[in-house]
C-alpha cells in the first residue's frame, strides 16, 4: 500500500517528537494536564524552548498530513511530493484557523483565556497525534485502506471531544455559552478538517 519513504517519514517525525520532550520538557509527557487542569493553569513551568516547539509542530503536521494520505485509494502511487503538499495545505489551514481566532480575540476581547486556550490546544493536539502516530504504523504495516480511514476518523473524534470539553472548562459561564463552543467547534475544527481531507483528494486525484 504505502512507498518506502513513508517508513522514513514516519521514523523523521519520530525523532522529532524525542527531540522536542529533550529540548522542551513536559511538552508531551506532560500534555495530558490540559484535560485535568484548573483553566488558570498551565503545563508550562519552564521557558519556552523555540527549536523544541517547531519540532513539535513538525511532529503534529508531519502525522495528521500521513494519516490524511494514508486515507487515499489503494492503487493511487505514494509520492512524497504529494505528501509535502498536503503538508503546506495543513499549515495553511493552522494559518487561517489561527487569524480567525485573532479575530475572535479582537471582537470579544478574550485575551487572558486566549492564551490559556492556545497552549491547551497545543496540548491537545499533541494528545491526538500521539495516538494516531502508534496506530499508523500498525496501518503502514497491514495496508488496510477500510483500518486507516477508522483510525483518522477516531483520532479526529477524540480531539473534538477533548477540545470540546476544554472550552467548556475554561468558558463556561451560562448554558447558552455550550451554543457559542459547539458553533466554534462545528466552524473552526470540524469544517477544516473536512476541508482538509476533500481538498488532499483532489491533490492526490491530480
């Protein structure tokens, strides 16, 4: 199913990952205290390491753009070429998702909770792409097309359900505030991804 580069791809992100917890402490080990944090509190105890949190960056692209990929038809060609477009189109979906957020900062003046729920969503997206990296080797080793596309489908759910249940933690503050979570939820993340797995298809159909 899958080309040799996507073993050698997947072993990049790896160190990536290790790379990242050396230079950045916490970064993963300690990404779950997002979902069992007070909303005035963060993972962080340490000054940012800038090399550490590319690296993490890398590591979280690097895995969903695979995942998405690895989604495709089982006679389409694996090429790499391909793979790194649908790499640069993930980072300018964060760049957009990112200024609508500065938008919404900017409206409603959300600052403080902001910056918490950056760092939160980092953490949380750590979170996913850390279970979908284990089950993607076990899909590049069985090249089950029906396994992977559960295997995204799942991770995608439980990083809604995560997230999800985050802002609720840190914006609650009367029922109709659920309204406000689930149309964020439904436009900024549910939209994007979906976005992001018709617009890679019709990449990879090219």
């Amino acid at each position: 199913m899958s080309a040799a580069w996507c073993g050698w791809t997947m072993l990049v992100l790896l160190l990536c990952a290790i790379l990242s917890e050396v230079m950045q402490p916490g970064v993963i080990l300690q990404s779950p205290t997002s979902l069992l944090a007070q909303t005035d509190r963060t993972y962080k105890d340490s000054p940012v390491n800038l090399y550490g949190q590319l690296l993490i960056s890398v590591f979280r692209i690097g895995t969903l753009a695979m995942g998405v990929y690895l989604c495709v038809p089982e006679s389409a060609a694996f090429r790499f070429g391909i793979y790194a477009a649908i790499c640069g189109l993930t980072v300018a979906m964060l760049l957009v998702k990112m200024l609508c957020n500065v938008l919404i900062d900017y409206a409603f003046s959300l600052s403080r909770n902001m910056d918490q729920s950056y760092e939160h969503y980092g953490d949380i997206t750590t979170l996913a792409t850390c279970a979908l990296y284990p089950a993607l080797l076990v899909v590049l080793r069985i090249g089950d097309l029906a396994v992977n596309r559960w295997v995204v489908l799942i991770a995608s759910g439980l990083f809604i359900l995560m997230w999800t249940y985050r802002l609720i933690r840190t914006y609650w503050t009367h029922p109709v505030a659920i309204l406000y979570i689930a149309l964020y939820i439904c436009t900024l993340e549910v939209l994007p991804l979906g976005a992001l797995f018709l617009i890679s298809s019709k990449i990879i159909s090219l």
